[in-house]
C-alpha cells in the first residue's frame, strides 16, 4: 500500500475561493487607504523640508525660503509643487540663478497643493531660525477622497500639521 499525499480538487477550489472573498474584501479599504496614505505622507514632507530650511538657514547665516506654486484641485492630477532655496545671490526674497536649491517637490498622485496664504507665496527662516520677514501664513493639501491637511508657520517658525474633513475645521 502507498501513501498518498497532497491536496484534493476539492481543497484547492476551497483554498481559492476563500481567497478571492478576503481579497474582495481587502480591496476596497485598500484603494481608500493609498490616497490618505500620500495625502498624509505629502504633509509630513512639507513639515520635514520645512524643519531642514530652518536648520540650514541658522548654520549657513542666510535666508533660506520655500516658493509655493498651487494649483486648482484634479482628482486625477498631480497639481502643485514647492521648492526649498538658500537666498544669497542676491538676498531679495526671489529665487535666482545661481542659488542653491535644497529640494524641489512635486505633489504625490492625487494629491493638490491648493491654497497658500503666505505673502509672495513664499515661506521661510532668516538666519536666527525665525519665519523670514515675519511671514506667517498656511497652505493646504487635498486628495480624492476630500481629506484635507494643513501645514501653518507660527511666529517663533514651529510648524503645526493639521487635519480636516470639510477643509473648514481644522483639529
């Protein structure tokens, strides 16, 4: 007498078919997930690229800035993107050949740079660490699912993230 071994027709069908319900399952709260995901990750970014223009403008003594370029919010599109400078050649407030750029972002799939208050639409530190001509203002993030963040400068240039669903309340 041999042994057999191995799996049945009948448990391969039930393998799979189990499967097939929890991928049903799975995908959905996946595909509802992944734009949160780069909304929140997009967010995070602006907060980290915004600490590291701070740190460079105290250890290079100079200005360094962030120039905004929003967009109108498209489900589909990629609209909106910022660039982090040192502004040294000359020092006016505007980027020009020559300086040095830090880092240059553009927005995640489905993700919108849609509203920027700040004056110029230009942020930044001068060389004490502190918002750059004492320009205070936010700028605001949408994604598909009408998740909104929010990135705001405060007087002594600390950043705060903040979240809404309406993109009128903020927490």
């Amino acid at each position: 007498m041999r042994k057999k071994s191995g799996f049945t027709l009948i448990e391969l069908i039930i393998a799979i078919g189990m499967i097939s319900i929890l991928t049903a399952i799975a995908i959905p709260n996946v595909m509802n997930w992944l734009p949160n995901y780069r909304l929140k990750a997009a967010a995070r970014d602006l907060y980290s690229n915004m600490q590291k223009a701070k740190m460079e403008a105290v250890k290079s003594n100079k200005d360094v800035l962030i120039d905004f370029v929003v967009g109108t919010y498209a489900p589909a599109g990629m609209i909106g993107s910022y660039q982090v400078f040192v502004d040294d050649s000359p020092a006016n407030g505007v980027f020009d050949a020559g300086e040095q750029v830090l880092v240059q972002v553009n927005m995640p799939k489905n993700v919108s740079l849609y509203y920027n208050n700040f004056t110029g639409n230009t942020a930044g530190y001068n060389s004490r660490g502190l918002p750059w001509i004492y320009n205070l203002g936010s700028v605001q993030f949408q994604n598909n699912n009408s998740r909104y963040y929010q990135a705001s400068l405060s007087f002594a240039g600390n950043v705060k993230i903040k979240t809404s669903n309406d993109g009128a309340a903020w927490n």
